[in-house]
C-alpha cells in the first residue's frame, strides 16, 4: 500500500465540474484515469467538430460511427450515472446524430438537433462541459 498504491482522490475539474462532485483516481505514476465514456466523449466531440466544419463547406458527413454505439456500455466515472434517463437521453443522442449521416436537406438543421440532444443529456448529468460543447452549434 504504501509504495506501490498511493491513491491520491482529487476533484475532478476537468469533465463533469458543478452538479456533483466526481472523484478521479490518480496514481503514484500520475496517470489521469479517463473513463471510457470520457474518452469516447472527447471522440463524439471531435467528429462534431468535423461534421460543422464538412456542413459549413457545404458537404454532407458520410458515415456514422458505429463505435458511438458504445455510449450504451462504456463505463463511467461514476457508473449510477447510467439509469432510464440516460439511457433515453443516449438513445435520442443517437437517434438525432444518425439523422444528420442521412440527411438529403435541412443538414444544418439536423446537425443542431444532434448537438442540442448532447446539450440534454449533459443538463442532467454533467454540467461542465456544456458551454464547450455549445460551440458546435452552427449558427
Ligand atoms: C446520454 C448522456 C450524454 C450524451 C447524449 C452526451 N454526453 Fe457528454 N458526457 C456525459 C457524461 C455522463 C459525461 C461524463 C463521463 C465520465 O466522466 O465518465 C460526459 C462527458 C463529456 C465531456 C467531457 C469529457 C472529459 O472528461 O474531458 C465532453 C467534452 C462531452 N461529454 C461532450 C459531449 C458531446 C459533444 C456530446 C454530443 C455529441 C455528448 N457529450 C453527448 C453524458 C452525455
């Protein structure tokens, strides 16, 4: 315990800040501990970003990702996190991105939709993120 398992629980300011406070495990080696589903956030944060900037040049996103599926398994930082709720609001998420790879019109629209259903989700359960992931709204 005393070398090899310094378990340090900090306050995790980086992810989900104001509506509870989470805890993040950091090792002796300091190695940030990221859940799945922080990591597979970053992920659906940056192919947003893309597909704004695919819909601002007029192009149309080709393929959904099928590894955001994973939004039904991967695992939280804090796993009672995962209850109805979540599981509609994931579905709706999903539901709403999928509608943007196959949108013949209205991208620009459809692509909103997509990022306000992030915006619900993350009301209810993880606030901090939430003026960071405003900027993927396309005016
Ligand atoms: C079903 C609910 C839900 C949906 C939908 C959702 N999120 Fe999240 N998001 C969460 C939760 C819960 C966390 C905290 C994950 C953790 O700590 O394990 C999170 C974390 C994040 C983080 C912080 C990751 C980090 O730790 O640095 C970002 C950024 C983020 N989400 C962006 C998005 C974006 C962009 C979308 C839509 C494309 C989205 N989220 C959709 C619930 C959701």
């Amino acid at each position: 315990m005393k070398n090899s398992l310094h378990f340090i629980l900090l306050l995790l300011f980086l992810g989900c800040s104001s509506k509870k406070e989470k805890e993040v495990i950091i090792t002796t080696n300091n190695t940030y501990k990221q859940s799945e589903m922080a990591a597979l956030m970053l992920q659906m944060y940056a192919a947003n970003l893309e597909n704004k900037k695919l819909i601002l040049e007029g192009k149309t996103p080709a393929d959904f990702p099928d590894e955001f599926l994973n939004i039904h398994t991967a695992k939280l930082t804090d796993a009672s996190d995962r209850n109805a709720s979540f599981n509609s609001f994931s579905e709706y998420y999903l539901k709403t991105l999928a509608q943007v790879y196959t949108a013949k019109d209205s991208l620009k629209l459809k692509h909103n939709n997509a990022i306000n259903s992030c915006i619900a989700c993350h009301q209810t359960t993880c606030l901090g993120p939430i003026p960071k992931i405003k900027k993927l709204l396309i005016k």
